[in-house]
C-alpha cells in the first residue's frame, strides 16, 4: 500500500521537517529532547499560548498609555478571567487575595503573567522568553546564552564588583578584568583583579541550544588544565557513583525525600535520527485524520521507509566483516530510491510490494508495525504524562 499524501501531511508533517532534531550535539541532546517533549504537552501549549496573549495584551497597554488612548477593558477581562480559572487549578499558585483583586489591571495582567511563567517553570521545567512581544527583526539584538539557572555567586560578584568600582577607595577603575563569552556549546565568565595570580570568579555555564530549567545542576570544582583523559576519568567516577543504588549524591526528589508522582520508563539510548523518527512518529498520530488505526501505522511505516531506508539481509561475507567491526546486526540499510532501482529485477516485481509482507524476510521495512506502536506507546508517556522531566532529573 503507498499511502497517500493529504494536506496535512503536504503542509506540515514531513519526515525532512525533522531534521533540526538530528542537528542537536550530543552534549545537548537530552536536554533538548526534554524541551521538545514538553513543548508538545497540551497544557504547557494551553500555558504559552495564554502567555503570549496576555504579554501581547500588557504591551498594547503600554501603547495606548502613551497615546493616551482609551482600553478595550473587556478583552483584558476576558484574558484576566481565564489566567485565574487556569491558576486556581494549581492548588499551590493560587495567592491572589481579596486586596489584590483590586488592583489596576497593568498590574493584575502583570501579576498574572508572573504568576503563569512560575507555574510553566517549576511545574513543566519551561522557560518562558516574553519574545512574543519583540519584532522577529530584532530577536538576534536580545539573544542571550540559553543558561537559566540563576547565579547567586555571580550576581554577587558583580554587586562587589560595582560597588568597589564606584566607591572612593578604587583609585585604579582599571584594575578589573573579565572575560564573558558566549559559545554553542557553553558560557564562560572570569574575573580578577590585576596582580591575582588567579580569578575573583571563573565560571562555565551550560548553553544548549533549547532553554529548560535543570533543577539538578551540581557544580563541580574542575582544574580545566589538566589532560582531558585525567578530566573524562574524574567526571565518569562521580557519574558512575551517581547512576549506582544509593548514591553518595542526591537529585532533588531524593534529598527531600518526595515521590515525583512520575512512571519511570526505560529510554534506550536513541541517537538523533531516532529521536527525530519517534518525535514525527508521535505528531503524525495526533494531527492525522484516519479513521483506521492500522491504515495511520502503515502510512507512518511507509514515509519513514522511504525517508530513513529498507532494511536487506545481509550476505554471510557482509556478515562476518560486520562482525569484525562489532556490528552484529543481520541487516543492512538501503537507501529507498537505490533499493527501488537496484532491487527491481531480482525480485521480479515492484520492490517495494514485498517489503510489507511478513513472510518476506529478506528485506523489511525500516521499522516493524510493532516497533511503531511500542514508539508511540513510550512517546505519549514521555510527553503527555510528563516522564520527560525524569530524563534530566533523575
């Protein structure tokens, strides 16, 4: 069965979409897989979609302050309305007093929108930007590193910094020096003082590609000089014994000893490919239309056929030099226009009619029907139940 694009598909779910996720670095990519599994949850769109509503609504009232204009007070009402029917189903947030509802409405919208960003952050681990409010033009003159976690130490650092370079006592302004710089990979801020043989303050910070809160970042005092292999040998020790039973280091839930209320499911260690399969895997079921199940599992099998390849048995030659190289797998990956070309006259029909036969083992599908399901299955629990927050946690 060649299955059959419809407008949806045309439009907005094609497998090449997806290739922004086989670009993430492997130093980021479970961060970023958590971000792209949260932002799919339903009611962290419901959250950013009010978010962005009500920033919208808080600048237009800016706007008409200074053109003296009159507000549509209604529709800051309506959005007033929702944000608090939305806040009170979060037992915790919920702080608005009597006093409170008589505020001026910049206020509550204000109010509100701070209220919605907690609940976003400590609730889904998302990070809300306010760029809404910003022209596209202009997003590059407000990028910042995407490390959100704020810095105590770093923010008083600078308060000292200031505090001296202002005073009487400085005569030499001078005398400070600092390096902040911003790469993909990480942030960097160093300082000292002239004449220090070492640094007032010299820090690394995560800068992935996608923001996430990391409740669990643990800083880690690291002498960057030494060779890598001594470095790599260190940071394993300590990740080996946190990845142990009863670890000497503790995330969160643990050292405060709550239940995270979250089924832990075992994520195999998916490459970026993969995980761009699983993600169109689980969009493709909750945007299509057809009233079969089985026809969406053979539909989904075929475009990621063709995109990724068909699988063919390999020769007991190919075998054995797999096996030299540590590959132990039976079959090989073709590409699907060489497959359709080179395999035509072996097979003596259309090669692709074979392929969906079960009987037919010596070439399959790049994914079983089964495999497609279980995929499913362990998507809709990472994202909808919310396990993705366990993968940077736990």
């Amino acid at each position: 069965m060649q299955y059959q694009d419809n407008n949806i598909i045309d439009n907005l779910l094609k497998r090449k979409n997806y290739k922004y996720i086989q670009n993430y670095k492997l130093y980021e990519l479970t961060h970023c897989i958590s971000y792209e599994s949260a932002i799919r949850n339903e009611q962290v769109k419901l959250l950013i979609k009010l978010l962005d509503e009500l920033s919208l609504e808080h600048k237009q009232m800016f706007v008409h302050m200074l053109e003296d204009n009159k507000l549509h007070t209604s529709r800051i009402e309506e959005l007033l309305s929702k944000s608090k029917k939305l806040i009170e189903t979060y037992t915790d947030y919920n702080i608005l007093t009597e006093a409170l509802k008589e505020a001026p409405q910049d206020q509550l919208l204000m109010m509100y929108i701070t209220q919605l960003i907690t609940i976003l952050e400590e609730e889904y681990f998302m990070v809300y930007d306010r760029k809404v409010i910003i022209d596209k033009s202009l997003h590059k003159l407000f990028e910042e590193p995407n490390h959100f976690e704020a810095d105590l130490e770093l923010n008083k650092h600078m308060n000292s910094v200031i505090a001296e370079h202002i005073s009487e006592k400085n005569d030499d302004k001078s005398s400070y020096k600092s390096n902040d710089t911003v790469k993909d990979c990480y942030s960097v801020y160093q300082g000292s003082y002239e004449g220090n043989i070492g640094f007032n303050f010299n820090k690394i910070f995560p800068n992935f590609e996608k923001p996430m809160r990391e409740f669990n970042q643990t800083q880690i005092t690291l002498n960057i000089s030494l060779p890598k292999k001594e470095l790599l040998a260190f940071i394993s020790t300590i990740k080996d014994d946190y990845d142990a039973g009863n670890s000497a280091i503790k995330n969160p839930y643990q050292f405060h000893n709550v239940n995270d209320n979250l089924d832990y499911v075992e994520i195999k260690k998916w490459d970026q490919n993969e995980w761009a399969n699983n993600f169109f895997i689980y969009d493709y079921f909750k945007i299509s239309h057809d009233k079969d199940i089985t026809t969406t599992r053979q539909i989904v099998q075929e475009i990621l056929t063709e995109y990724n390849g068909v699988k063919v048995l390999k020769t007991d030659i190919e075998i054995r030099k797999s096996r030299n190289k540590g590959d132990n797998s039976k079959y090989k990956i073709i590409s699907y226009e060489t497959y359709m070309t080179d395999y035509h006259e072996s097979i003596g029909e259309n090669p692709i009619n074979k392929i969906y036969k079960k009987e037919y083992k010596e070439h399959k599908p790049f994914y079983s029907i089964d495999t497609i399901i279980d995929r499913l299955r362990l998507m809709t629990i990472l994202i909808d139940k919310q396990n993705y927050k366990t993968l940077i946690l736990r």
